[in-house]
C-alpha cells in the first residue's frame, strides 16, 4: 500500500466533520462527500452549524455534493454514514475506488435483513478486500473531541499493517488510536453498545438510580460479550475501549443521540416523537432488530436488547421495560455464578 496522503469522509453530520477535523489537525487535506448542498456550503465556509456549532473547521478541509469528485484520488475513505445507507453509497462510489483505496468505518450497527457487519457490507459493496477495510470504534462522543477534549480509539482490521498505516494517520495530540486484529468483536461492540444506551436512557427517564443502571451496564457488557465471542471475536475486546470503553461513554450522557433518545422515551415522549428530536440517526434503534435476528439466530440470549426492540416496535410501553428485564422467570437449575 502506498503512503496515505489524500483522505475522503463520505458524511457531512458530527461524527463525519469531527473526523475530518481530527485527520486535518494531523496534518492532512480532506474532501468530505454529503447530499445536502447547504451543510457541503458551509464546510466549505470552515463550519458545520447544523451538526458541530462549536467547531471552526480547518482550511484543508473542503466538502462536494458530487461524490466521484470526493472520492478521485484518494488514499483513505472513511465511510461515516448511517448503517442502512452503506450498501447504496459504496455500489455508487465502487467506479471511483482507486486499486489501493483503503477503507476507514465510523459506521456502527448491522444491515437490517442480510444481518451482515458493516465491515461485510462494505467488501460487498465496494469490492475492497477484508484485507484493506479497517473499523474504528471506542468511547469517541463528537461533541468532545470537537473541543480536543483527550480521547482513546480502536483501529481494527484483519491487516495490522494497515490498521497501523490508519492508526498513525489520525493520531494527534488530542486523539489516540490503539490496534487491534478482532474487527468481529470491535464491530459487535459497537453495534450492541448503542442498543444498551436507548435501555440505559429510559431508566434515567424514569427516574430509575445508579443501581438499576449500573446493573443495565453491566449485563449489557455481558449480553454484547456473548454475542460477540458466539460469533468468534476475541472476549478480551469487550474487556477494553472497544467494549466497556465505548460503553460507559454511550450509556453516560445525552451526548450519545442513543441515551438520549431513550431519555426522551423514558420521561413520556413517544417513540416516534424522541427519533424526530434526535439530530441524526439513532442507530440503536436502527440495529436493535437486525441484532436480536442475528442473536436468536444462533441461540444467544439478549434480554435488555430484546427489552429494546419490544418498546421500539410498540408491542410493550416504555414502564413494562423493568418488569420484563427484572422479572424474568428462571429455572432453578439456570442460576449460575456470574463474573459479568
């Protein structure tokens, strides 16, 4: 793989603009790819009101409506765009992919229906090998690191060398990436972890304390845990940033679009009302029924995201969630000494 100097973001919202301002205050040029011809003007104009008010962006970033001229060139495409709209927006770009193109996720969630990672959709869709896709994840809140507050990432890839080619493009003094080879477990983490922020969110909103909490968060680290390593990832991920890392920041704040949706859910507000308040996708909404498929699939209990899609889907009320993650009946022989 050759040196990577020239960078594209396919996404114009927070997490997109917040990335393209960490790869430029590492040194680099970015062109960002988005649809909506009045976010692309302001970037261009050094900001992004709608989506990152705070954050004056740098003149080596510049933004295009036109995504072939996005893409020309490119060393590093960081795919930053809403699970469900990956598969088109690759097919689309897949003429424009140079043979060396890497690809970057911020991505998180799996494909409703095929039931596939990001990490498979985007070698599907693009024709890119597993061998240069790489996936990104870990307790990276936009609003903060926005500000250069001190963050930590993961940058996984089944190819080390490129994983630490990415790792060295965008670490700089406020943004601190960490390798790893486990893209099945980072990508589960990342996907489970916003399903247990909307479930965390609404006990926040119904007045419900730190233990019941805590208690959520810890057997959503246990259920995301065991989904994973059913599925062959590494158990000692869900143990760093790209499992309880990423966790405790989704589950901690109204800055997670996921905890906050819940929040909204858990004081009164429908289902339908809290995603139109939310600022972008809430992709623990989005994931939530794709994750449970995939889980059942395979014989994987997921109770808190199974709590989660029975509120989203109407068929329990936000009030009926304690009872049914809580109250479970067990069979005696089911009790179990359980470290997580």
């Amino acid at each position: 793989m050759t040196m990577m100097t020239r960078m594209s973001v396919l996404g114009t919202g927070a997490w997109g603009t917040t990335f393209a301002q960490v790869l430029a205050d590492a040194g680099h040029a970015v062109t960002m790819w988005g649809r909506n011809p009045e976010i692309v003007s302001a970037i261009n104009s050094h900001e992004n009101p709608r989506y990152v008010p705070d954050l004056v962006l740098s003149e080596s970033i510049t933004a295009t409506v036109d995504l072939h001229e996005a893409l020309e060139g490119a060393d590093l495409l960081i795919v930053a765009i809403p699970v469900k709209a990956v598969r088109a927006t690759l097919e689309a770009a897949r003429p424009s992919l140079g043979n060396e193109t890497a690809l970057l996720s911020l991505a998180k969630g799996l494909e409703l229906g095929s039931l596939k990672r990001v990490d498979e959709v985007l070698s599907e869709a693009s024709g890119v090998g597993h061998d240069r896709i790489a996936v990104l994840s870990g307790p990276n809140l936009s609003r903060e690191i926005a500000v250069h507050q001190p963050t930590a990432t993961v940058v996984a890839s089944i190819n080390l060398e490129l994983a630490k080619e990415i790792a060295g493009v965008c670490h700089n003094s406020y943004f601190r990436p960490y390798l790893s080879s486990d893209v099945i477990g980072t990508e589960i983490a990342g996907a489970t972890k916003n399903v247990i922020a909307v479930a965390i969110g609404a006990a926040e909103g119904l007045g419900l304390g730190i233990n019941t909490r805590s208690t959520l968060m810890t057997r959503g680290l246990a259920e995301m845990t065991r989904l994973g390593t059913a599925l062959g990832a590494d158990p000692a991920t869900f143990a760093g940033l790209a499992g309880i890392g990423d966790l405790i920041a989704t589950c901690s704040t109204t800055l997670s679009r996921n905890f906050a949706f819940g929040h909204r859910v858990g004081t009164g507000m429908s289902v339908e009302d809290a995603l139109a308040a939310s600022a972008g996708v809430v992709e623990g909404v989005a994931s939530a029924i794709p994750i449970l498929q995939l889980a059942q699939s395979i014989g994987v209990d997921m109770p808190i995201t199974t709590a989660v899609v029975e509120v989203v889907e109407g068929r329990a009320g936000i009030n009926d969630m304690g009872n049914m993650l809580l109250s479970r009946p067990r069979k005696m022989d089911g009790w179990k000494i359980e470290l997580v």
